[in-house]
C-alpha cells in the first residue's frame, strides 16, 4: 500500500559509541575482572569490571566504561560513554562523553551528553555542545571553552555556569 520512492533517502541518525565499536576490534575486561594500574589501549575497550588506575586511548578509539573505574583519569582519542561509575580525576575525550551512570570528577569533551541515568558532582568542560536530559542530577560548574586555538587567544570571555538539580543559573564573565 505504501512504498517508499527507490531514490528516498534513509534519515540521517546518531550513531551510538557501541556501533562504532564494532567498526574496530574492542578490548574487554568483563564483569568480575579486577585492574590495578594503567591501562592503555590502541582499539576501542570495554569495561565491566573494575579499574584502579588511568586509561588512556589512542586516537579514534571508544571506552565504554560500564563498571567502575577509581582513583585515575580516563582520556580518549575518540569517545567516551559511562554507563557505571567513574571515581576519579578527569575524563577527556577528543570526540563525544555520554554519561549515562555516576561520574565523580572532572570531565572535559567536545561534546557531552548527561542522560536521564546521570549523577554527576565536579566539574564539566564542553568545547561544542551539551545536552542534558530530563532526569538527569548534576553538581558541577559546567563550562565552555572554544577548542579553536587560534581563536581562544582573542576571546577575553567565556560562559561559566553553576548548575544545581534546581533550575538556576548564574552567569559570571572572569577577570
């Protein structure tokens, strides 16, 4: 009865970090597994156990922590989706941050995507875009900062916001 056109095209969608995973092999350390110290990593990984310690990917790789990382930073090349719980320093991704379970530290992304399962406490630094979804519990400054480096140098302000599970925001410029 209804038939789609042969040259419609198909929407464009957002790809999750678990698809783009399965483009590239993927290290696993399953539920169970227990890690103290560094792990660093060329290809994607996948965490369901527990971390004590940094991890660091190479350049266009996904972590998908869906254990428990403690007491060390987690930096990316590619992106990086919380769906356990990060303990820790810092998180920095070069790509995207989805925190979608408890993240206790500071994150810094490109782009970072707080979904309705987020608890998040310390401090946030976007570069592109943020978006929170309804459900979400956040305490943290949440910052911009322009990752043009070329243009950072001639910007002399910036949006620096405290956000609290009540709805205020207070806009301040540095000095």
């Amino acid at each position: 009865m209804f038939k789609k056109p042969e040259n419609a095209q198909e929407p464009k969608s957002q790809v999750s970090s678990e698809t783009r995973m399965e483009a590239q092999e993927t290290n696993q350390l399953m539920e169970g597994s227990k890690v103290t110290g560094d792990l660093w990593v060329s290809s994607n990984l996948e965490l369901g156990g527990e971390v004590t310690g940094n991890i660091t990917s190479q350049a266009h790789s996904t972590i998908l922590l869906r254990g428990i990382c403690r007491e060390g930073d987690i930096s990316a090349g590619g992106d990086i989706e919380i769906t356990g719980v990060f303990e820790g320093g810092e998180i920095t991704s070069q790509g995207r941050c989805l925190i979608n379970g408890e993240c206790y530290g500071k994150v810094e992304a490109f782009e970072v995507e707080l979904g309705s399962q987020a608890k998040v406490s310390g401090e946030i630094i976007y570069h592109s875009s943020i978006q929170i979804s309804e459900g979400a519990q956040i305490e943290a400054k949440i910052s911009y900062k322009p990752k043009d480096m070329n243009r950072a140098a001639s910007l002399t302000s910036w949006r620096d916001s405290t956000v609290s599970q009540e709805p205020v925001c207070k806009e301040e410029t540095p000095v």
